[in-house]
C-alpha cells in the first residue's frame, strides 16, 4: 500500500515507494500455476471496448505440446484478436501496438523473463530491461492487462539459475504491480484485487 511520500502526485500518475509511477490504465494479473488467472485477463481484457484487440505472447513453442498449448489459447480468444509474438522484445512490442481505441493483453512476464535469461545467460541484463518495460507501460496510449506467473511462494530452488528466475521474477512483478494501477490475485479461479486497497 502506498502511504506518506509514495502517493504524491506526479504527472498522470502517483509515485509508490519503489519510485515508479502507478501508470493509468493498467492492470497487473497475478497467480500460480492453472490457478485461473490467464482466463481472468482474458475476460478482462475483452470486456474493454476497442476497436483492435492485441494479444502479445512471450512463449516459444519448441516443442508438440507446448504447440498445443498456443493453438487452444489462440482458439479460445477467438478470431478478433491479432497477435503479436514477443519473446524478446515484450517493450517494443507494446510501444509498437498501443494506439487509441486498442487495448493489448500481454502473457506472459515470466515467460519474458524467461527467456531473456536464456538467451543472455546475464541477470544484470536482464534486470536492465525492466525500467524499459515500465516505461513503456506509462506511455501506452491504450488499456494493458499484463499476466504474470508469482514463483516465489514455495522453497528457494537448489540450482543458480532456478534461484535467478525466481529472483528476475520477483524484481519484475514488483515493479510491474508498483506502476500498474489495479492488481488481482487469482486464486483458484477466484479473483482478489490487491491492488487499490
């Protein structure tokens, strides 16, 4: 919760204690595993009018069943979605697409996240992106509802890179939910907004 110096207004938003921006017109969908929340953003994010609907997907399918996967994600949007593969450039991706009377629905950040320590075997690098991310978020001239997977509820991983992920993931969930300016739990299928309190 944001108290004292942190809900100062600053520009179109409020700045939280970890200094970023609550940015308008986001919001930050947060769950474990099948725990409902991709569905959750979905329906969040179709109940937005706008004229163009934009799915940003971070996965790379490389093998059969995570293919299947894509294909009856793709299916369940249905047809009035464009989208947009991003499993790098998740930033760029957003800035490109944002236009008035759209609205963007990104899954997902752990896969993002993912897949930039893969391919940079770097955590400084990394973390170097997620300023970036933020940024770009503020200046969206369209609704957001980003999903991202919280990794960090159960024991600390026995392995560097393991422990890496649930650390970048962490650091980047924090500052999404710091800027974003709604964010839901999902638990079981069952939303809990934590965020306005």
């Amino acid at each position: 919760m944001q108290t004292g110096a942190g809900r100062r207004a600053h520009g179109a938003g409020i700045v939280s204690k970890e200094g970023y921006r609550s940015v308008i017109n986001v919001t930050f969908v947060l769950g474990g595993c099948r725990s409902g929340k991709s569905g959750f953003a979905l329906q969040t994010a179709g109940a937005i009018p706008a004229d163009r609907r934009v799915f940003i997907a971070t996965s790379m399918p490389i093998d059969d069943e995570m293919k299947a996967r894509v294909a009856r994600h793709r299916a369940e949007r249905g047809a009035g979605w464009t989208t947009v593969e991003a499993p790098l450039a998740l930033a760029e991706a957003i800035a490109e697409n944002a236009r008035n009377g759209s609205v963007i629905l990104v899954d997902c950040l752990t896969l993002w996240i993912s897949n930039l320590l893969l391919s940079t075997g770097a955590p400084a690098a990394v973390e170097a992106r997620i300023p970036r991310l933020i940024e770009t978020l503020a200046q969206a001239a369209c609704p957001v509802v980003l999903v991202s997977n919280e990794v960090g509820a159960g024991i600390v991983p026995e392995n560097k890179l393991a422990r890496q992920f649930r650390d970048l993931a962490g650091t980047a969930n924090q500052a999404v939910a710091a800027a974003a300016h709604r964010v839901v739990w999902v638990v079981a299928g069952i939303p809990v907004t934590i965020k306005p309190t």
